[in-house]
C-alpha cells in the first residue's frame, strides 16, 4: 500500500480525536499437504491480505478490519470506528511517518513458494515408511507438512513505520498403534521460524519412528493408581503445563484485569531458588520468535521469574499503561482480523544442574511424566488439568513400568513452590496458543524437573 495512504488513514484517526491510531497490514500465505493411508489425503494454499485500524482513547480499544485496499473506505472506516464513541471530528496534530528498518534474526535460505509439491510428498511418504515399518501394530500413520510466509507492515501515529517478514515452517506426525480393542497414538510437531531447509535437515525418520515407538510403548501399559505423589516431569514439551498456568497468569491482559493469581505479587518471592523463567523473542529461528511484535516494537528477552523470584509481567502497550510496568514486545495477534494483546513468545524454564538420575533417585515413588499431552486451565485462577502421553512409574528412585490414563491437576502459582529441582537436560518444543488475540505460534520448554507433590489422576 502507498505510504501517503497508511498515512491519511492514521491522520483520520488522530483527526478523530483518538489518543493513538495505528494501522497493521498484511499479505499471508500458507500451504498444508496431508498424507493419510498411504496417499495425498489433501492438499492446500491461499493467499490473504487485511487491514487492522486501531483507535485508543485512552486504555480504551477500538478496533475494526477490512480486506479493501481503497483509500477512500478505509478512512471512512476509521471515521465510523471513531463515530462509535461519538467523537468529534476536527483537524489534528500533523503525522510525520519515519520508516524504522527491522533487524532480521533469522535467517531464511529456502522460500516455500519455491518448493515443489513432489518435495513434500517424499518427506511425508518417508515418514510413513518409517512408522509403519517399526511394527505391525501400527494401524494408522498420518503426516503433515506445513508452512506460512505473513508479510507485514506496521505504522502509528506516533510516527512508527516499519516492516517485517515471518517465515514458518512445521512438520506433524501422530502414529496409532493398535491390538485388539485397544488403540493408543504418538505424536512429534516439530518446527520453527524458518524456509523449507526446515525440512532439509530435519531427522525425519527420527520423529516417525520416536512417535511409532511411543504409541507401541503405551499401548499395553497398565494404569496408575492416582493420589498425592512427587512427580519427575519430562523436558521440551513438558513445558505447556507452565506456559498455561504460570505463563498466561503473567500476561499483563490478565493481570489489568485482576483475573490472576500473580496480581500485585511483584517483587515476591513465589518459587524456589532453583526456579528462573523467561520468555524470549530473540531466540533465532525459534518457532516462537519475532523480530518486532505485532505493535511494531523489538522484541526482547523477558526474565519473568529469577531464582524464585517474580520479576516481571509481559505487557502490551495497553497492558503496560494499565499495571504500570513497562512494555516487553509482546503485543501479539493472529492476523489483521485481531487487536494485538500480551502473549508469549518463547516461554520455558531455564536449565539447573540435576540430572535426571538424581531426581528419580530423590522422588523414591512417585510418577516419571516423560511427554505431556493436551489439557485445560482456568488463567484467573491457575487451576489446571493435563493428560500425559507417556509416562513411568517411579519405583525405588528408578524408572519402572510404563502406565497410561495419568494426569497431573493442581494450580500453577501452588506448584511452583513445590518445585525442587531443576535438570541440565534444557529442550523447547513448538506449539500453538489460543487466547483473546487468536491462535499464535509459540514454543514450550523446560529442563526435566522435580515437582514434590502433585496431584496425579489415574485408576
């Protein structure tokens, strides 16, 4: 879009009598391809394009989208968006629009729109190969390959003119294992910011055969009986269980709103010393990461717990000016159809010096929860509930008997104290996160940890 057109948009808004106006525009596009039963189940791409106008009055948001490029709607439609709290509309202070360059961190050196489909259907064939190779258990195999290229631009009536590019790429493989009436499925969804080259050094065999073998592994595990019980929680994925019920808590959109349990608790002590947490943004390649969040500001890195310690909030520009703290680059948003609030980034927690073996050892009984799976959480309150995909017993402080059917339930600000030990084994995995903003790409982590007690729900 023409400079002088994002300019006399922003200008209505000031115009308008709004405190701030901004403008986010964008062009994504994005391409799946399926394979299931051995074939191309299906196979897509598209391309969108959206403007996002937002007015603020104060900490007050008004927000409205269109696909059109026209000028003259546009303004029209930031006059209406203004009309709605009756403003008057009179000439305003001149908007002078300095283009900022954006650092690039992460470096690209294989453009999906330039990758053939028969490349991506030997990546998936393989996978399938692989899986089904592992056992004759293995009833259904089912690969995916995905990528995105969003294209944005970011201007603001502060001046701000700046643009970015976000490149993506994922691939996803469940595996169902099945013996008579019993059926159990595996996954790995490895991926990050990155082209297809991704794909060109990924481990593909790897991630087939480590989702078949879980699936095989848990498919005639026994169940464990649940109770109060120390709990080892494995690396990478295990992560999600902070991200959900410590992570979401510290975002200044629910903090401004009293809906977290970490309310007016900086400062204080709300962990163990062996407990530091932080989100990042700088993390290059990471599926997580940006160069600027989706309100044009740098990202950065975030300590948000240090040595038990709470040190800080993730804040948008809304959020900061309501808690009071300063703003930390994480205005996020799934697309041009969304106002941008705080959200993670790259959020884990930080390798500490336990092995494995020594919290096994310290835990004497109690659960291995090895790979977590999906769950649920109540952010105002931290209450959570999240399955296991694979999971040991703990018997004299050693590895034992592989059990299905556990869940881990408790509140994350009363977990955290009870977390002891911290591994040297540090891995992050991507995911994706859904809250009032829409679905963003994010990444989990964590070293393995002890937990010392820990509801555990089972037979």
């Amino acid at each position: 879009m023409n400079e002088s057109v994002i300019h006399n948009i922003i200008q209505a808004g000031v115009d308008s009598k709004a405190d701030f106006a901004e403008v986010y525009m964008e062009e994504a596009r994005s391409s799946s391809m399926l394979f299931k039963d051995k074939n191309v189940e299906s196979a897509s791409a598209g391309t969108d394009f959206g403007i996002g106008i937002r007015l603020l009055y104060g900490t007050e948001v008004l927000y409205a989208y269109s696909s059109s490029e026209n000028e003259k709607e546009l303004i029209e439609l930031t006059k209406a968006l203004a009309a709605s709290r009756k403003s008057q509309y009179s000439k305003g202070p001149d908007i002078h629009l300095k283009r900022r360059d954006v650092a690039n961190i992460h470096r690209i050196s294989r453009l999906p729109i330039d990758v053939q489909s028969k490349d991506k259907v030997a990546i998936l064939q393989r996978a399938d190969q692989v899986a089904r190779a592992t056992s004759d258990k293995i009833q259904q195999v089912s690969a995916t390959v995905t990528d995105s290229s969003k294209f944005i631009t970011i201007a603001n009536s502060e001046g701000l003119l700046t643009e970015d590019a976000r490149i993506r790429s994922r691939f996803t493989v469940s595996v169902t294992a099945a013996d008579g009436s019993e059926m159990f499925t595996g996954g790995e969804t490895p991926g990050a910011m990155k082209g297809f080259e991704f794909f060109d050094n990924l481990n593909i065999p790897f991630y087939a055969e480590r989702a078949a073998q879980r699936a095989l592994l848990m498919l005639n595990a026994g169940y464990i009986s649940g109770g109060q019980m120390p709990v080892v929680m494995g690396n990478a994925f295990g992560g999600v269980i902070f991200h959900e019920a410590c992570g979401h808590p510290l975002e200044t959109e629910s903090i401004r709103k009293k809906a977290s349990p970490f309310t007016e608790k900086l400062g204080e002590r709300i962990g163990q010393d062996c407990l530091t947490a932080i989100d990042d943004g700088t993390i290059a390649n990471s599926w997580g990461s940006v160069n600027i969040d989706d309100e044009g500001m740098a990202t950065q890195r975030t300590t948000l717990i240090e040595n038990g310690i709470l040190k800080s909030f993730l804040a948008d520009r809304i959020g900061a000016q309501e808690v009071g703290v300063p703003r930390t680059g994480s205005g996020r948003r799934q697309n041009y159809q969304y106002a941008p609030v705080a959200r993670m980034r790259n959020t884990y927690i930080a390798a500490g010096e336990s092995s494995l073996e020594d919290m096994l050892a310290s835990a004497g009984k109690g659960l291995y929860a090895k790979v977590m799976g999906g769950g649920s959480v109540n952010p105002a309150t931290g209450e959570f509930n999240f399955s296991v995909q694979e999971a040991y017993e703990i018997e004299n402080g050693k590895i034992g008997r592989p059990v299905r059917g556990a869940t881990l339930i408790g509140k994350g600000h009363e977990i955290l104290p009870e977390i002891s030990m911290v591994g040297n084994d540090f891995e992050i995995a991507a995911g994706m996160c859904g809250a009032s903003s829409g679905s963003v790409p994010v990444t989990v982590g964590q070293p393995s940890l002890k937990v010392n007690n820990i509801l555990v729900g089972g037979r």
